[in-house]
C-alpha cells in the first residue's frame, strides 16, 4: 500500500479549516467515541512511523497506548497552529524518544534477524520492503530516527533536526551514514 | 575545478533525482553520471531506496489496543505526555533528577532502620515467603478467565503462531511423601537428590525413583543435616553443594552424595543472606547470588543491612573461591516483601514486614555458557549478560496481560490478608490481631500494579541446551489445566511451550529430554519423571 498519507504541517491553520476539529473537541473533553475517531484515522501511519522507530510492534503500540491515554489532556495545549496529524506525530516521536533513550543501552534482538549486527541478512534478489524494514530496524538509533522522519516520514532536514534537537548538519550527516549503512546490507545481501 | 570529476554525495543524488539541483549543479552532475559506473550504481540505489520505502505498508490499527486505551481511561489511568511546544529534555539531566531522587528514597528508607533487630527470628523472612507463596488469589490466578480487557491481537498474534508440546505420560514417580522440596540435582546416572527442607533431609532416590537412601537428615544419614532449611546448589556434571549452616561452610557432594569437601562462604556473607540470595553456580565454579542493595551509612547498625532485605532491588554479585574476590554483575527488581525493624510502644522490638502480594519481580537464571539471564518482570523481556561482560536484551515476549482492576485489587488483597493471618497462626497459634498487625502490613490498593505481573520468582528453569523455561503468572493451557511453560531461546524468542499434567511444576532437567517435575498433594510432595513430547499439540 502505498504511504505518503500523512498530510503536511500547515501554519496559522484556523480552527474552522480543521477537519479534525469535531473529533479533537471531543476528545478535549474525554468523549471516547471523539479519541476512536482520532485514533482509527492515525494510527496506522503512527505504528508505521514508530515501528520503524523503534525497532518493535510492541514498543509502537504501547507508545501509541501512552499517546491515546493522555491525549485529552494534552489537547488542551493544542491550538490549530498547524493541522492535527504534524502535531500528533512531534508528540508520539518525543515519547519514542523518551522511551528509547531510557533503553538506550540494550541492543534489540530483531525477531528473526541475525543477531550479530555484522552476519548477513537473508538473501533476496531484489531486496523487498520487508527487507527495507528489518535492515532499517538493524540502525543505530541515532542513524534509525533520522532516516525514518526523512524517507518514511518525508519530513525536511529542518524539521528533522526541529524535532530530534539537533543541528541540521548532523541530521545530514547520519542521514548520509544511514543511507550508507542501508546500501552495504540491502545490496551486499542480494 | 571540473565538477564533472567530482563524486556527488547522496544528498546531492537525491536532489538531482528530484529535479531539485540548479541547471548548472545539475548538467556537472548527470556528467559525471554518464562516466562514472560507481555514481550510477549509488544514483539506482537512491531511486529504488525511494521507492521501496514508499511501498512500505500501513499496518492495521488494532481494535484491540483503542479498547484497551478506552478501558485503561475509563478505570482512571493517566499519563503525563511531553508537550509538542518544547524541545526534548537532554536524557543526562533526567538522569540526574532521577538519581537525585533514587538517593533520597534510598537515605529516607535507611533512617527508618536504624534500631537493632536483636531478638527477631530469621523463620519470619520463610515464614513471609511461604505467605506470599501462599496467597489463594495468586494461586488461582492460573485459573480464572481473562479480565474484561481483551488481548492484543498483535501479540495474541505471536503467540498464537508458538507451537505447544506436552510432555509424555509419567514414567516414574516417587512413592514416599516429601514435605518440601527446595531443589534437585539430577545426577548423570538418572539418580536424584532431593533436599526436603521441611524435613530437614537430603534423599538420593534411584533412577527408578521409588526408592531413596538418606544422605543427610536431621538424626542420621552420613552427616547431619542441621537445625534451619538449607539449600543445595545444583552443579554441572555430578556434583552439588550442600549448604551447612552448622560449619558456615559449602560441602561438595560427588555422584554419591558424599562429601569430598568444605569450602567457605565468600568474603562478607553468611547464612542467612546465602539462604535469600538464591545462589547458583557458574560454569566456572563460581558462585552467583542476590544482595539487597543497601548503601553502607555510619548511622545503620551493620547487622541492620542483614534484614533489610528485598528494598526494591538487589545486585547480583558473582564470588570467585580461588581469589576470594566479589564482582557485580547486574542489579534485579525484588519487590514484595519489604522488612524493617520497628520499636513497639512497649519497648520490644519487632521485624515489621510489609507486603506486596502482587510485586514486579525480575527473574534470572545462569546458563550452560555462563551467561546471566534476567527476565524483567515489568515488561516481560530477558537481558542477558554475556561471559565476557557484553550486555543484550531481547524483545518483548508475548504475554497475556491481565487487567487489576479495582475489584480484582481488592481481592488480592483480602486473599493475602486472609493467607498472611492463617500462616501467622499456623506459626503462633496463639497471635492475637494487634499482634498480627504489628508483625504484618499489607501495602495500599493504590501501589498495586494495574496488570498481573508475568513473573514468579524463582519459577524459571534452565535445560541443557540453554533454554529458559519460564511459567508466565497467566500461563494456562486452556483445555487441560496444566501450567505451560515459555522456552526462551538464546535469541530471546518463544521458540516453543511446553504443557505439563495438571498440578506439576517443573524441578530440574535429566539426560535425553527428561523433565524432573514436582507436585504437592493432601498426602506430601512427590518427584515425577516424563518426557518431552516431539508432536506439537496445537497453538494457543
């Protein structure tokens, strides 16, 4: 299925052109019928983002558990500066980023993944989007993050560097080594 | 400068495969292309990354998780996000913040200890485990049906797809009643030593295991057993160690049961904290166990650190007989029973003992090659500490979670109050309530976990082959009644389960896929023998 679904961030969007605005209301308001609809229009492309991100579909799911839990809460610091979606992500990736920093020393087994980092992947001529995925998963976090808001999430080098709090240079230069690190796997494996 | 010559970067493949170059910037480069094979090859790798990474597919939204969002508001449960309008607070000074915090609770707990325990018996600390062991509510919790909340359907997904082997019928099974047994140790001959701690006894039970001799006993055997439960340490090949508490000394035991020889406790350890340390032996004689972790403070009676034990959390220490030298190895979560002396108003003073009948526990294990396995209790992963110092851990395993509600919280509750005040009288018939209540607190509803922790303490068993063989708090198999236990491989996967008769726990390992296994009847304890099944039933 193709991605590209996440709509971009739109400034000094009013209240009255948000489409989600109905829904965010409710969900202001703790009406669980307002955060299904929020969550059923988000969170496929939340659990991509933060599958991706993490490495895990369980570390994705519990952060977008964490995400609905206190949503009605945070909305009430959501002022229609910018669409729904572009702020819903910025707050799912600094939960994914508080979480991971606080495993930040464990190195994660990937599910059917060697686990030795240098071993070879499964071979696949051509490689596929499975392949992309698992060997996405197999970054470091810092290269990891940075690749998955650039391609996945097509988000700029400004923005990328906005979220995570790092320089633009740096978001370049781990972009660079991720894409470097990707090819040596994907292309020597197949 | 001929750009031409120049190899672009990837950033400048991209822009230049986006039309995003200026004219200039973009004729040098699709100049260089038509030379250069390797730019070619990284300009085809760029396009085809682009691409693939848009065909990457949108999982589903779990159903199963919106409920289990709704369900956790609607019980009350909140969390406090991060606000979108500030930057990410570095990690180092949370981590300060925290340590700042952990200190203080660790200098707070330390100045609630500082009266002497003289005149408190060590059989409260059993006595509080057998309690905790004992909870009816926890025992049945294997047997009630899931909670309102239903399970995930990404994990149920998981483990759905593990597959399930009985073991096969019984082979052979001890005749004469055991009163508890601690540990075994399977000899390579198919013999069995049992260490009866209620019987204050070590039995060598031949292969057949319907006969023993008595070893050690408290009035025979060839040496005594002593006057306190004790433990044996299950060694590699065939010999253990027998703890006395008599000398405060190991004794190894060869393939008779003989003692061959003593050596003395680590530097810095006695009994009693060998007794709660769960001791095991590496594949290099050396010998792991737990500490409570209690900084030293001038304030604390040192005889105090003995008892306060089970804070929240323990190092594992690692002692090496030869150099008479300690190590730490890791730090494991160990909740639920919390000891502290405390001066009643009559002067006499007591070991007040608070517990959790529902504590996040981290399990470990050692394994054939050395390496320390901790089963985290809190997210139901393994860490694993390699010989040679290296870390890793695994993904999360598949796990029923339960939801605690408050109902089920105040069962739990009333379940161990009503186990803790008929263990109490089983060991003072005659304990009025106040006294009870002096001896004994139970924590409050509002620090109980909201999900069945998946972990029992000292459930997990480690094969031959290096397995783990852990009984998840909510392992049942549905049709049969029996516990099921997760294998663990080293990868950190279920790579299967296995399903035992109803009743029976697994105590130890034997040659050919034999499983040593135990069950408790009205009538004592009994030692079981079954093989592994190679036929897997079904998935869960």
């Amino acid at each position: 299925m193709p991605i590209r679904q996440a709509p971009k961030a739109v400034a000094g969007l009013s209240s009255g052109d948000d489409p989600d605005e109905p829904a965010i209301a409710g969900a202001r308001q703790g009406s669980s019928d307002a955060i299904a609809t929020l969550y059923r229009r988000y969170t496929a492309q939340l659990l991509r983002m933060l599958r991706s991100f993490t490495g895990s579909q369980q570390d994705a799911e519990d952060i977008v558990h964490d995400l609905f839990l206190g949503l009605p809460e945070l909305l009430r610091s959501y002022e229609h500066r910018s669409e729904f979606y572009p702020w819903l992500r910025v707050v799912a990736v600094r939960i994914a980023l508080m979480k991971m920093r606080a495993s930040r020393r464990r190195e994660r087994f990937i599910d059917d993944w060697p686990t030795d980092a240098n071993a070879p992947a499964p071979p696949h001529d051509p490689w596929t989007a499975t392949d992309l995925e698992a060997a996405i998963a197999r970054l470091p976090e810092s290269l990891r993050v940075v690749f998955v808001l650039r391609k996945i999430e097509d988000r700029s080098h400004a923005e990328t560097a906005q979220l995570l709090g790092v320089s633009q240079g740096a978001v370049r230069v781990r972009y660079r080594r991720a894409v470097r690190q990707l090819r040596a796997w994907l292309e020597r494996d197949s | 400068m001929n750009l031409s010559l120049i190899h672009p970067g990837q950033a400048t493949l991209v822009a230049f495969d986006a039309n995003q170059l200026t004219p200039r910037r973009h004729d040098a480069v699709a100049g260089h292309l038509r030379s250069c094979v390797r730019c070619q090859e990284s300009l085809r790798f760029v396009r085809r990354l682009s691409a693939t990474a848009s065909t990457l597919d949108l999982p589903a939204a779990p159903e199963s998780l919106l409920e289990r969002i709704l369900a956790d508001r609607s019980a009350g449960e909140r969390v406090l996000l991060p606000s979108p309008g500030l930057q990410a607070e570095p990690a180092r000074s949370r981590a300060i913040v925290v340590t700042k915090i952990a200190v203080a609770a660790v200098i707070a707990l330390m100045l609630t200890l500082s009266v002497s325990p003289e005149g408190l018996s060590a059989a409260s600390g059993r006595l509080v485990h057998n309690i905790v062991r004992n909870i009816p509510v926890l025992k049945s919790l294997v047997e009630t049906k899931p909670a309102a909340v239903p399970p995930d359907t990404s994990i149920a997904a998981r483990s759905a797809a593990i597959p399930v082997f009985a073991l096969d019928a019984i082979e052979a099974k001890t005749d004469e009643p055991l009163t508890t047994v601690s540990a075994i140790k399977v000899f390579s001959d198919g013999r069995v030593l049992v260490n009866d701690v209620g019987a204050h006894s070590l039995r060598l039970f031949d292969p057949t295991l319907a006969s023993s001799t008595l070893i050690a006993g408290p009035d025979g055997g060839t040496f005594k057993y002593g006057k306190q439960a004790s433990l044996l340490i299950p060694y590699w090949g065939d010999s253990a160690l027998f703890l006395d508490n008599a000398s405060n000394a190991f004794l190894v035991l060869d393939a008779n049961a003989s003692v061959i020889r003593t050596i003395a406790f680590p530097p810095g350890t006695d009994w009693l904290g060998l007794i709660s340390g769960q001791p095991v032996l590496d594949p290099q004689g050396r010998l792991l166990y737990r500490v409570p972790i209690v900084p030293a403070d001038p304030l604390v009676n040192p005889r105090l650190r003995l008892y306060a034990k089970d804070v929240d959390s323990c190092a594992i220490v690692r002692a090496n007989f030869d150099t008479r030298t300690i190590d730490t190895l890791g730090v494991v979560a160990s909740g639920g029973v919390t000891r502290a002396p405390m001066m009643l108003s009559s002067g006499r003073q007591i070991l007040h003992t608070t517990i959790n009948p529902a504590p996040v526990h981290d399990d470990w294990a050692i394994l054939p090659d050395g390496t320390v396995a901790i089963v985290r209790g809190r997210d139901y992963h393994i860490d694993w500490i390699h010989p040679d110092g290296t870390r890793t851990s695994s993904a999360k395993l598949p796990f029923d979670w339960r939801k605690l509600d408050e109902q089920a919280k105040q069962r739990l509750l009333d379940s161990a109050q009503a186990a803790t005040e008929a263990s109490m009288l089983r060991a003072i018939p005659n304990a009025s309530s106040a006294q009870m209540h002096d001896q004994f607190e139970l924590i409050g509803i509002d620090k109980l976990p909201n999900y069945y922790p998946p972990v029992r303490i000292g459930s997990r068993r480690v094969d031959s082959s290096g397995n783990l063989w852990i009984p998840p708090t909510t392992s049942l198999y549905p049709t049969v009644g029996g516990l099921i236990y997760d294998v663990v491989n080293r990868k950190g996967i279920i790579s299967w389960r296995a399903l035992l008769a109803p009743g029976y726990s697994v105590a130890g390992f034997g040659t050919n896929d034999a499983v040593y296994m135990i069950a408790a009847d009205s009538t004592g304890v009994r030692i079981a023998r079954a093989h592994l099944g190679h036929k897997p039933l079904s998935t869960r």
